[in-house]
C-alpha cells in the first residue's frame, strides 16, 4: 500500500494480473483497462501499460492532477481483454 496525495501526479501504480489460482495471466496482446474506484464510489477509467505481458505485469503512470482528487481509500480492478 502507498500514500498518494490529493492532485499527484507523476508516481506508478504497479500489478500482476492472476487467476483464481494466483498464476499470472499471459497477457500478450491484451488490453487492460483500470476501473478505479474512488472513495466517494465515483469510477474513472484508465488504460494500463504491460510491463511484462508474459509475466501479467502492467502498470500505470498518472499523467493528470485529476486522476486523485479525493483523501481516502481507492480499489482498483483491473479488465482484461485478451
């Protein structure tokens, strides 16, 4: 878990895709798209960068001092589209 301030940009959030059995998913030619839910429950979207598809590494890098506006708890679920 990270601290993030209210309007930072610039820092990455990093994850490994897995199944249900904790495996990383191959994510070579995949899309993923980050639902990030916000603490007053609002969702944005966002597309990640694969980091290493083979490994279901992808990340993504705020470009935007909107991206997190609000002091709280964020979850984020990431879709996959192979």
């Amino acid at each position: 878990m990270s601290k993030i301030y209210p309007s930072e940009k610039g820092f990455k959030i990093k994850m490994t895709v897995t199944d249900e059995t904790g495996a990383a998913v191959d994510l070579t030619g995949a899309t993923v798209v980050l639902e990030i839910y916000q603490p007053d429950s609002k969702k944005i979207t966002k597309t990640a960068t694969l980091d290493t598809p083979a490994g279901g590494i992808c990340s993504y890098t705020t470009t935007d001092t909107n991206d997190f506006t609000n002091a709280g708890e964020y979850k984020i679920q990431p879709k996959v589209t192979l």
